[in-house]
C-alpha cells in the first residue's frame, strides 16, 4: 500500500543501525543557507522595529550598491497641506532612522511629493 504524504512527514529518520536520529543532520550548504535566511530575518526584524517600515510608509524605496556603500532612494508621500520644512522634517527623521537601522548606509536620497 502507498505511503501518504503525512506519514512520510511523520517519519522518524533512522541511523543505518535503526536506531532514531534525535534531529536532521544538515549539510555545510544547508547550514549556509539557513544563516543566509536567518540574517535576512534579523535585519528585516531591526528594520521593523526601529520602526523604519518604509515600503509602507513610502511610495518609492530602492537599494542599490555603490563602492562607497548601500544607497537609499526613498520617495515620502506627504499630506499636500504640508509646508516644506515639515516636509523636510519628515525626510531628516526618515533618513536619520533607516542610518541608525543599517550602519552600511552610505547615502540616503529622499524625494517627497504631495
């Protein structure tokens, strides 16, 4: 009789002599794989938390690398009532907090529109 997927999702790996492998044992391209995801986790975590969440916030937000470092390009939809030096306010916090968030940040460019 087949197998079902469930019972090949509960099945104990077995050592060649039967006994039960207490984990999986991974490889050295798995483990640098999942360091790989998991340092992705943690940044995406410090960017959430210090509460720089800018694709949500922003219309516009790109990466790119340069010799000198990461460059940021955010573009801020503010309120069309807002004076400039408001406006300006809003992208001085943006930039300050995204440099506290990734020290590598060699420049940041932020454009605000109405």
């Amino acid at each position: 009789m087949p197998r079902t997927v469930q019972e090949y999702i509960d099945e104990t790996p077995m050592w060649a002599d039967s006994t039960a492998v207490r984990y999986s044992p991974m490889t050295n391209m798995q483990w640098f794989i999942w360091g790989l995801a998991a340092g992705k986790f943690f940044e995406g975590m410090v960017v959430f938390t210090t509460g720089v969440a800018l694709p949500l916030m922003g219309r516009e937000f790109a990466l790119g690398a340069t010799e000198k470092g990461v460059v940021a390009f955010v573009t801020l939809g503010l309120d069309p009532g807002s004076t400039l030096a408001e406006a300006h306010a809003r992208a001085s916090e943006v930039e300050e907090r995204l440099r506290r968030a990734r020290p590598d940040v060699a420049d940041v460019i932020v454009h605000t529109e109405p």
